[in-house]
C-alpha cells in the first residue's frame, strides 16, 4: 500500500503549518510531522481510521492535534484527500 497526497491535501497542510508558524515555527514543523507520521501508519492499516462522514472514506483522527485527514483506498492507494481543522465546517460532497 502507498500513500498518495491529492493536491488539496498538500495545500491544506502547507497552510496549517504557514498558520501555526505566525505563532510559533517550532510547533508548526511539530505539528506536520505528526500528521504525516500518523499518516504513514494507514499503509500497513489502512483500515484504522474511522468510518468517514463521505461515501467510501475513512477519517485519522491525529492524535495530540486538532487535525483530522479523510483519506480512501482505491486502486491499491491509500489516497489521502484532505488536512482539517476539527472544528471547521466540511466541505460538501
């Protein structure tokens, strides 16, 4: 299994670290690696993640942030489609 960043994904998490950064660099770099770690966790279980609020996602609740990443497997990928805030309102559909 491989993890495949979609476009979006990527620019969401350039953007949590630029917002994090304005305050405080060390913890935004923190925060990135984290994400991506926890991430890299879904190839050898892409199933961990919970059941997600979209049709065939799932959702990483990355621990320790307020940052969840819907992500589906398709076509032997683990295709990771988004970095959110969790207390942002979902983009629909």
């Amino acid at each position: 299994m491989q993890i495949q960043w979609t476009k979006g994904a990527s620019k969401n998490l350039k953007q949590v670290e630029e917002y994090i950064a304005q305050d405080n660099p060390r913890a935004a770099v923190e925060t990135v690696l984290k994400i991506i770690k926890s991430v890299e966790l879904l190839v050898p279980q892409p199933a961990i993640g919970r059941v997600g609020r979209m049709i065939d996602t799932r959702e990483l609740v990355v621990s320790g942030t307020p940052y969840i990443v819907p992500y589906r497997v398709k076509e032997g990928k683990v295709q990771i489609l988004r970095v959110l805030h969790g207390a942002m309102e979902w983009p629909k559909g």
